[in-house]
C-alpha cells in the first residue's frame, strides 16, 4: 500500500530562485514588495505575508523605500518603464527561461514578424511577453485555435511570423501545434520555450499516472502548470487537485493498492510532504495495515532503560515478596518525597522522576498523609533508606487499560510530556505512549516543541506486550471526529444560516474558512461593501469569523460565504438615514458631459444632473464645479430598485428664469439617455 511520489515534484529553478531572492532580502533586513503573488501557492503567500512582505498589482502603488520583486513570470517592457520612472530599487526574479522568450519575440517583432504564442491569455507569463511586441501577436490554446488562426489570411498575410510557447504549455500539444505551423508556413520560425523542468514534470506525472489508478496533484488552484498536470494524468488514471493534505478526501482511495504524487512548481516541499503522509495513512487504514512499527519508536531513555527492562531489573533484584510496599507520605521537597514504608523500619524516598511519568512537581502529586503503592528499585541496608517509585507501579497498572483500549478503540486522554527522536511522549493512565510525528497533530509539523504540555486525545494504534510499548494517534482522532462534523455540518447546513469558524488560507481571490469539518470559501467580494485587493486587507490567517451561507453544492461539496454584514451595506444606511427632499452636503467625485456625480456618504453617491447644477443655462459641469469640491444639495429623487439618487444644487438658489427643462424631464433624460453612467458609482459601491 505505497504512495510513489515524483522525481521532479515541487520548486522549480525560477520559482525557487525567486524565493531565495526574496529570503535573502528579508535576511537583510529589507522592506520588500512583491508585484503580484510571488508564487501560485496561497499558503507560501500568507506566510510571506506574515513576515511583512507585501503585494502590489502596480509599481505605482509601490512604497518607495521598499524593494520591489519582480515574480518568475516576468513583466513587460512597459511596467520596466514605469518602475525606471518612479525610481524604485528592483529585484528581477524573472524566469531565465521567460527572459529568453521575451528577447526572442522583441527581436523578431521589430523585424516584422507576426508573434504566435501558445498559452493562456490571462496568464500573467503571456500578458508579460506580448507587451515585449512591437507589432501584432496572437494567443492560441490548442491546435484547432491556432488552426482557426492561420486560417485568417488576416492576421499573417504576408508577413513572416514567429511561434513560441508560455514555459508551462503541454508538450504533446505544442508538438501538435508545430507541425500544423509548418504546414501553413514552410518558413515560420519555431522555438521550443516549454521549460525543461515543465516537460520533465508533465513526462514524469504521464508515467505515474500509468502505474497508478489515483493521481494527486499538489499545487495552487490557481496555477497554469499544476492545471496541466492534471490535465496530463486525468486520460490514465483519477486525479484530484489539492492545495494541501485537508483537501485530501478518503473516498478517492477506496478499494486501491498505490497512488502516485506530484506537485507543481510553486509547491513547496513540506507541504508535498504533509499531503504524502495523509496519503499514505488512508491507504493503510483503508486496508487496517498499521501506520507506524516499532522501528519508528523511540530510543530507551536513561531513566526508563524502557519500563518493562527497568520492572524487570527490579523483580530480578527483590529482597522479598514481589517488590511492592505500601508508604505513608511523610515529608515533601521539590527533589524527592518521603515516605514511612508500612512494615519496615527503612526509611523510603521517592525520587522526583520516579513520582510520575508526567514530571510535574511533587507538592502537586501528592500530599502528606497520602498513601501510595510503590515498588522497591534499591535498598541501602548501610543507611537503612530504600529507593522507590511509584510511576512504575502506575505503569504496571495502566498498561492494561492501555492494551484493553487498542482491543476497543477507546479514545484516551492525555498530556503531552516530551519531543524526542521521531514524535511526542504523551502520558495516559500513568503509561507514556510514543506518538509520531505523522500522527502528533491535524497536519505536519516541522517543530514539535508546542504541543508539550498540551492536553491530548488519541487512540492506541500498536502495542507490544512483551516490551510493555504503546503507539498512539493523535491525527485517527482528529480525521474521525472531523469526519462526524462534516457530515453533522452538511446535514445541517442552510443558505443564509450564520456560522463561526477559522481563516485557514488565502488566495488572490478570497479566503478559506474551516466551519469544523468542512471549509467553505469567501470570495473577495463578499469580504466587504469596499472594494478589496487581497483578502488579507480584511482578515488574517487563524483569525475567527462569522460568516453566512450563500451557496452550497452538495455535488462538488463546495460552500459559498459571506463576511460583509447588511447592516454595513452603504445603500441600506443611506436609505435608513436620509430621505428625499433632504439637504445633505455632498462631495464631486467625478465629471461627465451630462452632470456631476458627488459622494453622499461613504460607499454611496448621486448624480447632480446638469440642469440641477445652478438656476442658470450650465454648458459644461466643470464650469460650475470642481473635483473634491463640498456643495449643498437637495434630494430630489430616490430610485431604490435601481439604486439612483439624483441630487440638486438649484432647488437650493432662488428661482430665476431659465430655460432648462423641468426636474421631471431631467430625471427622464438621465434614464434614457445616460442610465449606464448613472447607474455604475451606484451599483459598485454598494455591491
């Protein structure tokens, strides 16, 4: 029951390099910007984030005391322009790869060639190159596009033409597009620009894919190159796109023996190892194997030589009966306890780390008076003092609970205690139980250090009665109870129901939100009645929301929400507030030929019609008024289905023969004449 993970699986060179760049200046100590998401991964992102570096979708928003990178996927010759014109220090991170392309098209392009590039039109990577072109290029996303281009005596004619590709096309389809170019054009010239490490990857996820009836693929969704390698394996086998191991569903893997992994260039490689472990446990637990074996446990301690040894020792080296005593707490410090051994005249210390396998302080065990089961480790008869411990008797007790538990199932509590080789101590029933690594949390964790002292539930996964060794999960208990939630949350689930969870992830495009057993997401649009860049202006990784459903696919197990209250809806406090015939004092926000539109209150704005600027004929808007310009104005008109406010200055000066037409007819001409601009400030602020 194996996972076979790709060779060329995660960071490519330019993403890679990109990051070191960035590091290496925040190493330095260096304010950094990067333009655009530096990589496809939301979680790499978020975390850059967390360490200040910010994003920007234009040099000119850039700060300039910061250092601005430029992403793998390159830029065009224009935004150098504007960057060299504002100033700025700047951290090129373009691509090798990209950068040849973009020489290539600028050089032919000059010449008079036609530009043909295979690839996605909204990629960042094609917007870039085409702006290196001097005179017409084109986009084409398979052979029957590029077919239907050429076809176009039009866009060629009798031009000489060039054929590129963005580095992350498909290769199998690039070659097809090739010889459909020469077909056409004996004389064209071709260049192969599919990044090496991209047709690698894809040759690779082709192989995988043949040998495995699953394929996952880890990566951003938003990624071209994780998009292709999907692509790529959904003809061979089932494949299913993850962004990290949480999307992971059990259902993909049941009744398979193996599964194959691979990952897109902007994955990084703890997350590829996060969602190869998750893999590999549903596969074993899909077919009851254990997830861990002894091998995996860790070393004897110095003070346990492992319980069973030691207990063993012990009964070995007994002086009567079976070792066991009982003593009366006598005596307390923070080093040892004291205790009077009932029947015998020695004197009795308890170490402190023979008190308890927790390691807590003494005078928080135990207290005078008490009387405790202990066994006898050694006897000075010299000095008349016995060394006892009561941890091992605990543990003698507890291990058969804890192998009673393994039969049942039972779900155990318990506190974290230790990190050592390979995983956590977790203490429960006074027995300490290894838990690795893949099993001590909900997702891997590079460092184990903050769970000790945490509480913990787990489950006994493996047990070796003859060493007296357990093996526990933290994560069975984690996975089932998550599992019972999901189906609890979905069964429960209703549009326009409140709910409260936890920002787990951002994109460009919204963030994810764990609702406790199933995530549902945000779109940036439904972050605030402000227009919003990136959902970090808003939230913050880990932070706690109440969200309201919008949606849900039950089919795709998809959840649409909402952050933004309707109480802060613009229009609804405007339409609370204010009322027609008002006076309200507004500010001109923007110019057109038929009035001016002013701000009434933040997200909501009106439109001074030209006829209501003044109680004289106006001829142009800018005549009278002023951008930023504060006027009193009167409400004339307020269309709630449309969200329209018209406003007026002259119902506000005295009355003076004019030849404008009466405020009804106005109103009529703003709705057939110039609805469309009437109507966008409106709509746009307070959706």
């Amino acid at each position: 029951m194996s996972v076979e993970l790709a060779k060329t699986a995660g960071f490519c060179f330019g993403v890679k390099r990109a990051m070191e760049m960035v590091e290496t200046l925040l190493a330095d100590g260096k304010k950094v910007c990067t333009l655009g998401p530096l990589i496809h991964n939301p979680q790499t992102v978020a975390s850059l984030a967390a360490r200040g570096v910010s994003i920007v979708d234009d040099p000119d928003e850039a700060p300039l005391d910061a250092t601005l990178v430029i992403r793998s996927h390159g830029v065009g010759r224009d935004v150098y322009d504007k960057i060299a014109a504002r100033g700025l220090t700047v951290c090129d991170a373009t691509c090798p790869f990209v950068d040849k392309i973009h020489r290539i098209v600028e050089e032919h392009s000059k010449a008079g060639a036609v530009v043909l590039i295979a690839g996605d039109e909204h990629h960042p990577e094609v917007i870039g190159i085409r702006r290196f072109c001097d005179g017409p290029s084109y986009v084409f996303d398979s052979p029957e596009s590029l077919q239907k281009l050429l076809d176009d005596p039009a866009v060629i004619g009798d031009k000489s033409s060039v054929l590129v590709s963005q580095t992350t096309f498909q290769k199998k389809v690039f070659e097809n597009c090739k010889k459909i170019a020469k077909k056409h054009y004996t004389n064209a010239l071709l260049f192969d620009t599919i990044c090496n490490a991209t047709a690698n990857r894809q040759q690779e996820a082709v192989e995988l894919s043949q040998r495995h009836p699953v394929m996952v693929i880890v990566g951003g969704r938003q990624s071209s190159n994780t998009a292709k390698l999907c692509a790529v394996c959904e003809p061979y086998s089932s494949a299913h796109l993850v962004e990290t191991a949480a999307d992971l569903s059990p259902d993909w893997f049941a009744g398979v023996r193996s599964a194959g992994l691979t990952a897109g260039a902007s994955t990084p490689a703890d997350i590829i190892k996060e969602v190869q472990s998750t893999m590999s446990e549903i596969l074993n637990e899909e077919k009851n194997i254990p997830a861990v074996s002894e091998a995996d446990a860790p070393e004897k301690s110095f003070d346990e030589m492992s319980f069973e040894e030691a207990l063993e020792a012990s009964f070995n080296n007994l002086s009567n009966n079976d070792g066991r005593v009982k003593g009366i707490v006598v005596g307390i410090n923070p080093s040892e306890v004291q205790v009077e051994v009932v029947g015998r005249k020695q004197t009795g210390y308890i170490p402190v780390d023979e008190l308890s396998a927790e390691g807590a302080e003494p005078s928080t065990l135990v207290k005078i008076g008490d009387e405790l089961d202990l066994l006898i480790m050694r006897t000075n008869d010299q000095e008349g003092t016995i060394t006892l411990s009561k941890k091992r008797v605990d543990a003698l007790k507890g291990f058969d609970d804890i192998a009673k538990a393994a039969e049942t199932n039972e779900i155990l509590e318990g506190k974290i205690t230790d990190v050592v080789r390979g995983g956590v101590i977790a203490v429960a029933k006074g027995v300490r139980v290894f838990i690795p690594a893949s099993h001590a949390s909900a997702v891997r964790m590079e460092d184990l250090s903050p769970l000790v002292g945490t509480d913990a539930r787990f489950r006994i996964i493996e047990v070796n009665p003859a060493r007296r060794r357990a093996v526990g999960s933290i994560r069975s208990v984690y996975r089932e109870e998550r599992k019972e939630k999901a189906e609890a949350l979905w069964n429960s689930l209703e549009v326009g129901a409140t709910y409260k969870g936890v920002v787990k992830s951002m994109t460009t495009y919204g963030a994810f939100v764990d609702l406790g057993g199933a995530d549902g997401m945000i779109h940036v649009s439904e972050l605030s009645w402000k227009r919003v860049k990136h959902p970090s202006d808003v939230l913050t990784i880990g932070q706690e929301v109440e969200v309201t459903v919008k949606a849900i696919d039950l089919e795709k197990h998809k959840i649409s929400l909402g952050y933004r209250k309707e109480e802060d809806n613009p229009w609804t406090k405007f339409t609370t507030n204010y009322n027609v015939g008002d006076v309200v004092t507004v500010k001109v926000v923007s110019m057109t030929t038929f009035g001016a539109f002013a701000n009434i209150i933040d997200g909501v704005d009106g439109l001074i019609h030209i006829s209501q600027i003044s109680n004289h004929r106006v001829e142009k808007p800018e005549d009278e008024l002023k951008i930023g310009q504060e006027v009193e104005a009167k409400i004339i008109n307020v269309d709630a289905d449309k969200k329209r406010i018209s406003l007026s200055i002259r119902a506000l000066l005295p009355e003076e023969v004019v030849e404008e037409a009466p405020v009804e007819e106005a109103a009529e001409e703003v709705a057939e004449e110039v609805a469309a601009p009437a109507e966008e400030p409106a709509e746009e602020t307070a959706e």
